[in-house]
C-alpha cells in the first residue's frame, strides 16, 4: 500500500500509482514514480489548483537510517502557481522529516528540476562513475542537524563482494595517501584492492587493515591504522562447513594477524563502543565498520562501511552498496546519517555477534 496525500486528504491506493497522476506525469516518467521500493516505504504528496494535480513529490526512507529521500519531484511548468506549490510540499517533506527526527532530507533529480531557492538545499559532489545508479542523477542535500564535516568522494562497488575495498579505498583518498587514482581504470583498482585484502571472498576486519596500511606511504612507527574486533578466533567464516573451505581461510586470517604483529597495526580483543566510535569520528579519524545490513534492506549480509563523521547522537557513514532494483542511487547511500541505536543494533555479526572496526588516522 502507498499512502498518496494530499494536503487536505489521505486516500491509500493499492499496488501502484493512480490514473490521475500517471496521466499528468506521463507515462515514461510514471514508470520512475511505481519501481518496486522494496523495504522503503514510499509517500506520494500532491498539490491541486482547481482540483486539478499541479505538484507532487515522492518521498522514500532506507530503514534504520535517519535520512528521508525526495526521490521524485515534478510541477506543470505551464501553471501559474505550480512553483509555490512545489514549495510547500517541499516543505511538508521537511517538516515531516523533523517530526520523525531525521538528520537529512535529500533530493534526486534526472531532469533539471532542483530544489527550491528556499528550501536549503547544497549540491552534493559528483561521485565515480561506477555501478548502476552512479550516473545521470544529481543529488542535494539539507542538513537538519549540521554536523561539521567534509563531504567525501562517493563511489559504488561494482561486485557484491568489493564492499571492504571500495572503503578502504575512499578512506585512503580522504586521508590523503592513496585511493581511486582519477584517470585511471577505476574497477581495475577496485579489483586490486579486493585481491590484497581478501579472505575469499569476504575482507575481515584484520586482513583489510593490513592491505590498508601496506597502501600507506607513512613511515613505519606512525600507527595510522588500529583494529577492534572481540573475538579470538577466525570471523565471517559462519557459511562455510567443508573442511578445506574453512582451513584455508583460516590460514589466511592467521597470516594477516602475524602480518599486523610485526608491523605497527594495533590489534585490540575488546569490544569497542558505538560512542567511542562517535568520539573518535568527531575528532577527525575515520573507520570502516563491518555492519550486519538486514535492518536497512530486510536480509542479514555483513557489509564494510565508511563512516567519517560524527555528531549529537548521529553517525554518517558512505555505504558503497547501491540497491538499483528497489529504485535507489548514489544519493541514498552517499552522506547516510545513522543514529547511535540503530548503528549498535547493526554493527554485529556472527552466532556470538561479534564487532569488527578499523579506525584509521589521518595525517
């Protein structure tokens, strides 16, 4: 069911658009408006002038997240009026946003509708062109509780196992010694980074740091990278119960761990707290955290994220993972704020829920 409101009335309707609507957006345009949104739960506003739909909005939310998305946005162009009326949805958006708490509004746009003048909105930064929903989408942002930060570079995984790398990669360009070299083949580095760091295909927690660090120009002693990760022994493993299929990823964990030991990685056995995380993020490091994604998307996957800032009870991470099929883009998951709860709930896996972050210092 979408709930389709306008500002006077509530009507739900089943399955998918109306006929009203479809008929003003046009066809091609109302396929944008009906993908299947998956876990997110889409919200359609409209404006009338004489009865007749001048405006309208689409909203979508990704679960556990604090950011709400104008995913689609459209105004009759030969309406007097329809530019105001475009505004105040905009504007119920954002009030609604603020009534559930949430950190951000976004907005996405194919076309060259941007937000209003007065709405607030900043230009968010290209990303890499990388995989589906990286191109011809430009995406805004309104910041409702402004937390001082840098904006980073987005890039999207283009395997479904290149999560660890992406971030490690974007961290390193953050940081200001390495990452995706411009010009270049970006997935061909992308690739490389997978190859250095993984477990096969699973980057843990120990064997990315290490990848990482040895990509770092610093001298040795300078400890730019430290691991926590509460548990003993070998980690995303949970899968696999052949023996040769475990054991030899068991030997590879134990050589990353011998590999971290005699270099100036520092490896902790405690677990690490979500506001330890904030503190450190709000003081200018940066750390990849392995998140358990079925809050988010409905279906438990463990995941790397980066998150690089911090603030009032709110974490911002850049997810690498865009979910094209339920009608996301870069614009969802790049600047993604998450609170504090919903990250401790998410920052887990295994049977005994283990908790993997590397932190990683900047010059």
């Amino acid at each position: 069911m979408i709930p389709f409101t306008s500002r006077t009335s509530v009507i739900s309707i089943a399955d998918s658009v109306d006929d009203e609507l479809v008929a003003v957006l046009g066809p091609d345009t109302a396929i944008l408006w009906q993908i299947d949104r998956g876990p997110q739960t889409p919200t359609i506003r409209v404006a009338r002038t004489d009865g007749t739909i001048v405006a309208a909005v689409l909203t979508t939310r990704r679960p556990a997240t604090a950011a709400t998305k104008i995913a689609n946005a459209w105004r009759d162009a030969t309406t007097v009026g329809s530019d105001a009326a475009l505004s105040e949805l905009v504007a119920e958006v954002v009030a609604d946003a603020m009534l559930r708490d949430d950190v951000a509004v976004k907005w996405q746009s194919r076309d060259e509708l941007t937000p209003p003048e007065s709405a607030g909105f900043i230009p968010l930064r290209t990303p890499y062109r990388s995989a589906a929903g990286t191109e011809g989408v430009h995406g805004f942002v309104r910041w409702l509780r402004p937390i001082r930060h840098a904006e980073p570079p987005y890039y999207s995984q283009t395997s479904t196992f290149t999560c660890g790398a992406v971030t490690a990669l974007l961290a390193s360009e953050m940081r200001g010694t390495g990452g995706f070299v411009v010009g270049g083949h970006l997935r061909d580095q992308e690739i490389d980074f997978w190859r250095r760091s993984s477990n096969f295909p699973a980057c843990e927690p120990i064997g990315l740091a290490v990848a990482l660090r040895e990509s770092f120009p610093d001298a040795a002693g300078t400890s730019p990278v430290e691991v926590f990760l509460d548990t003993d022994g070998p980690v995303l493993l949970e899968s696999y119960s052949e023996r040769f299929d475990r054991s030899f990823r068991e030997e590879l964990q134990a050589n990353s761990l011998q590999r971290a030991q005699h270099s100036d990685i520092a490896v902790h056995r405690e677990r690490v707290s979500v506001e330890t995380i904030a503190a450190r993020l709000e003081a200018g490091e940066l750390a990849l955290l392995l998140l358990n994604i079925e809050p988010m998307f409905g279906y438990p996957v463990p995941h790397w994220v980066l998150a690089h800032a911090a603030g009032d009870g709110i974490v911002v991470i850049d997810d690498p993972w865009i979910s094209a099929t339920w009608g996301e883009t870069w614009v969802d998951s790049h600047e993604l704020p998450i609170m504090l709860g919903e990250l401790d709930r998410m920052l887990a896996w295994g049977d005994s829920d283990y908790r993997g972050v590397v932190f990683i210092r900047r010059p």
